[in-house]
C-alpha cells in the first residue's frame, strides 16, 4: 500500500510502542530452553517476533497466548522436538541467526527458512564459529539461507573474537555455548547490545580494552517471567516526529533505556532536542523510563563513527531525517553494517533523500549532506525495508506531497505505527 502523508501542525499526548524487539526474540528462545514455565508480558506483537514464537511452537513446546501474556512451558534446554517442516524465519535476523545458535547443539536436524530479504543477508558470520565449535551446519553455497542443521551430541567451547559487531552473532555463540563442553568466551572491541548477557545473568569483563563474556554450559536457566520494555528503536521515530513537528509535546510511556541502546537520546540532545526522562527504574535487569519531547529547533555538525554507529545501529536512518531538519551538516563512517541489514540500508537512505532533493555525498561506510535545506516531496520507496518506511514517513510530515510506497513493511517491528504517529495529530 502507498500512503500519503498529511502534514502535521503539532502532536500532543502519550503515545505507545510496542515491545522492545530484542528482548522480546530472546524472551521467547529463553523461555523455550528454560527448566519450567515462563511468562512474558509486554511481548512485541511485531512480524519479526512472531516469527520466533511461531518457530519455538514448531519446536513442539506448549504455548498459550493469553493476548497480554505469553505463557511458555519449557523443559529444559533438551526439551526441544523435531519439527517436520522447515522453520520459517521471516525476514527476522535475529530469529535465524540466534535460533541456529540453539539448534546446532540439539540431537535433531533443522532447517531454517527466510523470506527473499532475509535469503540474501551474510550467515557466514555464524556458519564459520558455530563450525569451530563442532556444529554440522551449513547455508547455501554463497552461505545464506535456508540453514540446515544436522545433529550433535555436543559442542566445543571457543573463545571467538567477533570479526564484525554484531549482537545476533555474539547471541547466537552465547546460546550454543550451552550446548558445549566447557566455558566458551565471545571477545568483542566494541560492545554490542547485551540483552542476551543481560537476560542468562552472565558477566562481561573489561580485557585490555575488550569486553568479553563467557558462558558456561552449566549456567541454570529456569522459566520466570519476563516483562518487556518499550523498544528504544521504534520510539525513536516519534521522538524525531515530536522534535521536528513545531509546538510539539508527547510522552512515551516505560522505554528500555539500556545503555548499550540509549545512545540516540545522548545524540538528539545533543543536537540540542528537549527530552526528558521521567520515572527511570529498574524491571527484570533493564532500566526503563518515560520519555517527554517537545519541538526543539535542532543543529546538527555531526560526524559519526566507531563504538557511536554500533550503539546507533537501528536508529540511524531515523536519525539521518532528523538531521535534514536540523542546521549544519550530518556525516556517518563505520556504518557497512548498514549495508547488510533488511536492504542496504546506506543506498536506500541516500537514494530518497536524494528523491527529496537533498545533495548526499555517499562511500563505502557512510554518507554525508548539509541539513536544513529546500526540500520537495516525493514518491519514495521503502525497499521494504520497515525503519526505512517509517524514517522517510518522519520526513513526509514536514515535506509537502511526500507519498512512501509499501507502507505495510512497517509491521516487521512496529504494527499500527501510521496510526501511532498520527493519533491526535493535527493537521
Ligand atoms: C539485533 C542486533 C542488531 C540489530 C538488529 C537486532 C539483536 O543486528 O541491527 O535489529 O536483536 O541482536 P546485528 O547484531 O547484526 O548488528
């Protein structure tokens, strides 16, 4: 579907986000190894997410979805069942890629499918360690899904030094490690998000400047309840709506502010945006807070790059239109991650600010423009990209005649996010 996006005058009030995505992957998959019953309350209801859920129940666990909560009856990290049909990641990474982690220490084979974005994204980055550590495991021959996954009685612990940063394959290691014969330790110069340390109670340690976590297979999982925080990532979008969209003033309600993933707050305020933090506290291991935003007038002179890109991984195509909103120039290096995500996300970036009639410098690792131009509407794609939908629908309520094609992408991470944004808007 294409949507044409009104202009907003203001927006006033409290809005919702749906559960943080991370946490709500790793609720799942812990619930579903865990000794007992595990109940998660808050779950993300978004595509990605219920590609886990959908794949644990294939997994043959019981399950019921009492709609706030999930309630998963584990049996342990052996409990897991064969499922006759492949298992169907969607367009999730970190369903794939933290899922193969668990299946390549099981007694049973697998197979793990994706859609055709996730059918092109690099699972080498997982093959290659899970291999050392004794998994028969294996993509396609260009290493991509589908994953099939053929029995083991055991893995080898490793102490694995992460080539790239990246918390789907540090995620992915920690969970084998629990199948493996002794301590295995992921190494890492910039640290990614630490939800799945977080959330297995284990410990990272500074090492000469590394930070490196270890998991030893006889680490106690036992079912609890989990309750997820408000996602960091979707409330960006409103955040940069509430910051851009003048005489704005909007509160989002218990936000996961983890240090590992707040850094877009820091980077917002620092281009001079009013956000508050109230009610900060801590549930389940993770600080949450509300966050209050009014309009600000932004300036930017922004040079990315390093431990700041990693920290801002999913927030940057937002952060990138609120830049064009924003006086002084806006520069990003370090980012080819970028380029591996749900599309790439550095040339669709570029592409439709370009379409905006921005002047955009791009390289290999990032890009670079001046903000606070003339811009003028556009039919935008979204590459089917859900963060690129929704950055370039920010953009669209303060550029006349912006029109973002494949709006329906949005349900990949944040379902209901049009009427979100525009809930008691005026236009
Ligand atoms: C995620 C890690 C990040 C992020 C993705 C979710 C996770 O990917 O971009 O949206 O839940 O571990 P990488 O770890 O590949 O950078």
């Amino acid at each position: 579907m294409n949507l044409s996006i009104p202009q907003i005058t203001h927006l006033q009030g409290t809005r919702h986000v749906p559960g943080d995505k991370s946490i709500s992957h790793r609720a799942l998959m812990i619930g579903a190894i865990a000794d007992g019953v595990s109940e998660i309350s808050f779950c993300s209801r978004a595509a990605d997410p219920m590609s886990t859920l959908s794949c644990i129940r294939q997994l043959g666990l019981k399950i019921e979805d009492l709609g706030k909560q999930i309630i998963i009856y584990g049996n342990g990290r052996h409990g897991l069942q064969m499922s006759s049909a492949p298992l169907d990641a969607g367009n999730s990474g970190t369903t794939i890629r933290l899922l193969s982690g668990i299946l390549a220490g099981q007694r049973f084979s697998s197979v793990i499918v994706g859609d055709s974005s996730l059918s092109q994204r690099p699972m080498k980055r997982i093959l290659d360690p899970l291999r050392l550590m004794g998994a028969h495991i294996h993509g396609t021959d260009i290493n991509t899904a589908p994953i099939k996954v053929e029995p083991v009685d055991r893995l080898h612990a490793i102490r694995y030094a992460l080539p790239m940063p990246s918390a789907q394959v540090k995620s992915s290691l920690l969970f084998a490690g629990l199948y493996a014969d002794d301590t295995t330790s992921i190494i890492e110069k910039t640290q990614t998000r630490d939800h799945t340390e977080r959330m297995l109670g284990l410990q990272t340690k500074n090492e000469n400047g590394s930070f490196v976590v270890g998991v030893h297979p006889d680490v106690k999982i036992e079912g609890k309840r989990f309750f997820i925080p408000g996602d960091i990532s979707a409330a960006a979008f409103l955040l940069s709506a509430g910051l851009i969209v003048p005489g704005s003033n909007l509160r989002l309600q218990n936000i996961g502010l983890n240090p590992t993933r707040r850094r877009i707050l820091d980077i917002l305020r620092t281009m001079g945006g009013n956000i508050q933090i109230d009610n900060e506290r801590i549930i389940e291991g993770e600080p949450i807070g509300d966050l209050l935003v009014q309009y600000s007038e932004l300036k930017s002179n922004l040079e990315l790059h390093g431990a700041e890109v990693v920290d801002l991984i999913d927030e940057i195509p937002i952060l990138s239109v609120t830049a064009l909103f924003a006086e002084g120039s806006f520069r990003i290096h370090d980012a080819r991650e970028l380029r591996m995500k749900e599309t790439d996300r550095i040339s669709a970036i570029v592409n439709n600010l370009r379409l905006l009639g921005c002047e955009v410098e791009e390289y290999e690792d990032g890009f670079a423009f001046e903000g606070r131009k003339k811009y003028s509407g556009n039919i935008l794609p979204s590459y089917g990209d859900h963060r690129i939908a929704m950055a370039f629908g920010i953009a669209g309520i303060r550029i006349h005649n912006v029109t973002i094609q494949d709006t329906e992408c949005v349900d990949i991470s944040f379902p209901g996010f049009w009427k979100e944004l525009l809930a008691s808007a005026k236009m």
